[in-house]
C-alpha cells in the first residue's frame, strides 16, 4: 500500500479530483492548506506599505492506494494539475503499514 | 410679494376684492411649503449623515483592522451613536449653539430647553429648530468616531467611551460654536475672524484627525508594529464603507445648506466632483510610487476629496471643486505613503493622513477658491475669497485652522493625561494579542464553525 500526497493550487482541485476518479481511483481525501515552496509567496500593498505573504492557499489532497495504481494516479494529478509555471505544487509518494476500516475491523488492502 | 397660484385665485371669484385675511393666509401657505420642503431635506439630510458613522466609518474602520479587532473597532462608532446623543441632550447642543461668549455656547438650551418645533432664526429660519438640532447632533457623532481610527487595535473601551466623550464636550463643542454659534470668534457672518467652513472641514476634519494624531503617539505604537505585517482583514467590508461615505456625505454637505436651496445643489455637486477627482488624484499617485492602482488607494482617495471638499463645498465653482479633489487626493496619499512613515507614529488606520491633513488643505483651499458668484456670504458683489481678489481670506482660513489645532492638541493632551491616570487607555499586552473582540467584548466577529 502507498500513500500519495500532492499539494495542488485550489483552483486545479476539481479537475485532479475528477481525473482520479477517471482513473478509478475512489478514495480521497482534501485538505486545505497555507505553505510555500521555492518561489516564497507574493508581495501586497495597503496604503503604501509592503507586506510579504509568504504562506498561500494551496490544497492537499491524500490517497492510499495499492501498489499498481501509483503510476496512473501520478499521471493522472500531472496531467490535470500542470500549468508549467512555478507553484504547481509537489507529489510525495510513502509506504503505508497498515489500513484498518473501522466498521468492521477489516485489516491490509481489502480495507481500501 | 405674495404669489397667487391658480388655485388660490380660484377660490376668489373676480368680482370680490381680495380680504387682507386671504392674503395673510396665502402668505402663511407660502411660508407652509418652503419649510415644508426643507424640513424634509433636512432630515434626509440628518438620516444621511448618521449612514456615515454607522454603518459606513463602522465598515470602513472595521474592514483594515485585523479580523480579532473588527467588533472592538465598529463598537467605538457606534458608541459614539448612543454616547454622544445623549451628551448633546444634555448639554452639548447648548454649548454649541446657545448664546455664549466667543469660544462657547451658554447654558440656555441645558436638557435642550427651549428647543422647539418652531424655527430658529439664529440659524435656520425654516425648519422646526428640532430638525436643527438633530442635524448637528449627527455632526457631533461621526467627529469623535473618526479619532478612532487612529487608536484602533489597542485602547480600552471604557478608557475610549470616557475619552470621547469628554472630547466631545471640550473639545467638539467649543469648536464648533466658534466656527457656526452665534458671537463665535470664527462665524463667518458676525464673527471677529470670519472664516469659512461651510460643513465642518475645522469643525469636524481637522480637530478629529489633530486629535487623532495626538492620541496614537501618546497611546504609542500597537505591539510589533511597523515590523510585523497588519494588513487590513476585509478589503470588501472597507470598500462598502467608504462607499456609503460618499453618499453619506450629500446630507453632510449639501445638507449645510440648511434647506432645499440652489447653494444646496451647488454643494451636491461640488461634494461629489471632488471625491471623483481625488479618487483618481490618490490613484494616480500610488501608480506612479507603487506600481499598482489599489482598491484601498482609490476609496482612500475618495475619502480624502471628500474631507477636503467639506469646508469649501458651498463656497466655491465646480471646477475648482475638481481641483481641490485631485489636489487632496495626492497630498494625503503622500502624507500617508511618504510622511507617517518618515515620522514613525502608528495611525493604524491613517485618521490623521486622511482628515487632518485633507481638512486642513480644504480649508486653506476654501479661502482660494470662494465665490461670491457662489454664495455672497458678505453681501452682493462682496469678494469672498482669493480668486474674488479678497486675499485676506486666506490669513482668516489660517486662524480657523490655527485654532481648531490648538485646541485639538491642548484639549486631547489633556482628557488623554486625565483618562490615562484614572482609568488607564491601554489594553494590557496579552489583551491586545488576543484581540479587542474577546478582551473587550466576550464575543467574536467571525465564528464560522458555529
């Protein structure tokens, strides 16, 4: 089993959210986040002053899936989400140990 | 003169000599329709200046302070509403308006004694002298509101309620008596400096935004700032606000024509081609120095045209209207951009930036640019300001505005030392980093998990 985590822009939420579905992948889950990567946010004016935002609204969203869907998950968040200008976002691939459905205490892959 | 319409004549038949009794009550139908009418203007005009404190300075204010602060900082306006009204019940529309010496009014109208439906002639000669009074009591709200501006995240609300309220009785009501009460040393009409402030540009502008400079140095800056960022909360709750300003301010100014009047229209008009033009006068500059035309940059500038155009807004032509716009438009952008920052104080929300120093450049302006053509306050054909040839008016606008900072500066210092050792003005540290919403109020402005 991995996980796959991938922070997004929010405006690409729904088109990854339905290119995952094309995929056939079910499962999800979307958190909103603040973070920054490499190009550190964005500057605003009030009245003259500078101020420095560097933490902006980003979306994650977090699968777990079986081994042999990684590739077409993958594909399928890169094809929806790339617009080829920084802030993009990432994709982190983890091992998972266990997966546990709590109705019913099913263990291991079944429980997905 | 009496008029005859048709349907007076009509109840006359031709062969009958008009009575001296019809004519006294055709005369009487007469008086009858023009206080008619500007009595209704008037409180329109009342209704409208009360929409700019709240809601519009209360969303104005509300939307550039932090989203823990925006109920703390709409509640000092609308305290100011219910504060205020009963002060000037009491005795502050007495020491404004009654017969006092120069610098104030006396105690006739205590408890608003003698304030009746009928007019009074001192002031306005048409509408019931209530209407007069109610009127002015909505000046007196929004002047103390818009100090607030520049104390915002950091003072007590009990040190703010006893503050502005003393300031309203020491500071706001001699000034204004100077400037519109009978005798006062800066009436225009009978006053020793006869200076022109047509609806409050030293009256209202200038001693809220002195006294709002003074206060934010003497309260001192709020923690961590200018090193950590403040930025405004809600960008759109402000530009409502300022907004509702801007028509707020037709009853502030074309209502200081005290009637359904021509100089009623002319200020109308004025008012409004001056914040359009300071719109873009602000916009302009913060291009030109930013890079960037903000939202906050041109209701700024709009704001600031309208405080200019105050004192001169029943004085002076259109196009000298437009002018005065642009030119306070770029002035106080330069004050809030250039020289808040130079000098190091914390006028969070730029009260002083935007109402002292717009009032202080309209009233200077007045005097270049008033009228008799306009409104022939001295009499028919009298020169009224500079572009009139009468220069001198500009030496009477510099007292007007030399007094109402004197005794914004002195009085503010004052009730400041008084309230600070009685009851202190300061939200203690841990308050001001949790917010004045909580440590004030017990509540919050947005729960959206509720």
């Amino acid at each position: 089993m991995l996980k796959i985590e991938a922070v997004l822009q929010p405006s690409k939420l729904d088109a990854v959210k339905d290119a995952l579905l094309e995929a056939g992948i079910e499962g999800m889950t979307i958190l909103e986040a603040r973070g920054h990567g490499r190009q550190k946010g964005h500057t605003e004016f009030y009245r003259g002053r500078e101020y420095t935002v560097d933490l902006l609204p980003k979306v994650k969203i977090e699968l777990v899936l079986l081994d042999d869907l990684k590739e077409k998950a993958i594909q399928a968040i890169i094809g929806a989400a790339r617009t080829g200008r920084i802030g993009d976002g990432k994709i982190f691939v983890s091992r998972i140990d266990e997966a546990i459905r709590i109705r019913n205490d099913e263990r291991g892959e079944t429980a997905l | 003169m009496v008029i005859f319409s048709p349907a007076a004549l009509a109840q006359t038949p031709a062969s009958a000599p008009v009575t001296q009794a019809q004519i006294s009550a055709l005369q009487q139908a007469v008086v009858n329709a023009q206080s008619a009418g500007d009595n209704a203007w008037m409180l329109v005009s009342a209704a409208l200046v009360l929409l700019m404190t709240g809601p519009g300075l209360a969303l104005f204010y509300g939307g550039l302070v932090r989203k823990k602060n925006i109920l703390g900082t709409m509640m000092q306006s609308f305290a100011m509403m219910g504060l205020v009204t009963i002060i000037w019940a009491i005795c502050g529309y007495s020491l404004a308006f009654g017969h006092g010496n120069a610098f104030v009014g006396g105690f006739e109208h205590l408890f608003l004694r003698g304030v009746t439906l009928t007019p009074n002639t001192d002031y306005a000669a048409t509408i019931p002298e209530q209407t007069y009074m109610v009127y002015q009591l909505m000046f007196a709200i929004i002047t103390p509101a818009l100090i607030t501006g520049a104390f915002a995240e950091r003072m007590k609300f009990s040190a703010m309620a006893v503050f502005l309220s003393l300031w309203s009785v020491f500071v706001y009501c001699p000034m204004a008596h100077m400037v519109w009460g009978v005798g006062g040393l800066l009436n225009s009409t009978g006053g020793h400096i006869p200076s022109l402030d047509f609806a409050g540009g030293t009256v209202v502008h200038v001693t809220s935004g002195v006294s709002a400079l003074v206060t934010c140095i003497f309260l001192g800056k709020r923690i961590g700032y200018p090193q950590t960022n403040m930025p405004p909360h809600s960008m759109v709750l402000s530009f409502i606000g300022a907004c509702l300003l801007w028509v707020g301010w037709f009853g502030f100014n074309a209502g200081s024509a005290l009637g359904a009047s021509p100089l009623a229209t002319s200020a109308f008009i004025n008012t409004h081609f001056a914040a359009a033009a300071a719109a873009l006068g602000w916009t302009i500059a913060e291009w030109i120095h930013n890079g960037k035309p903000t939202a906050l940059g041109a209701i700024s500038g709009a704001v600031a045209g309208l405080v200019a155009i105050t004192p001169a807004s029943g004085f002076v032509q259109p196009f000298p209207a437009l002018l005065i716009g642009l030119i306070a438009g770029a002035f106080c952008s330069f004050m809030v951009f250039e020289v808040k920052s130079r000098l190091r104080y914390d006028d969070s929300l730029d009260a002083f930036g935007v109402h002292g120093a717009g009032g202080t450049l309209g009233a200077l302006l007045t005097g270049l640019f008033a009228t008799s053509a306009i409104n022939s306050i001295y009499g028919k054909g009298v020169p009224t300001g500079a572009i009139d040839g009468h220069w001198g008016q500009e030496l009477n606008q510099l007292a007007g505005v030399g007094i109402a900072w004197s005794i914004s500066i002195v009085g503010t210092l004052v009730l400041l030392f008084v309230v600070d050792r009685v009851i202190g003005l300061r939200v203690s540290p841990e308050q001001e980093a949790e917010g004045l919403d909580l440590s004030q109020h017990g509540e919050e402005g947005y729960d959206l998990n509720s």
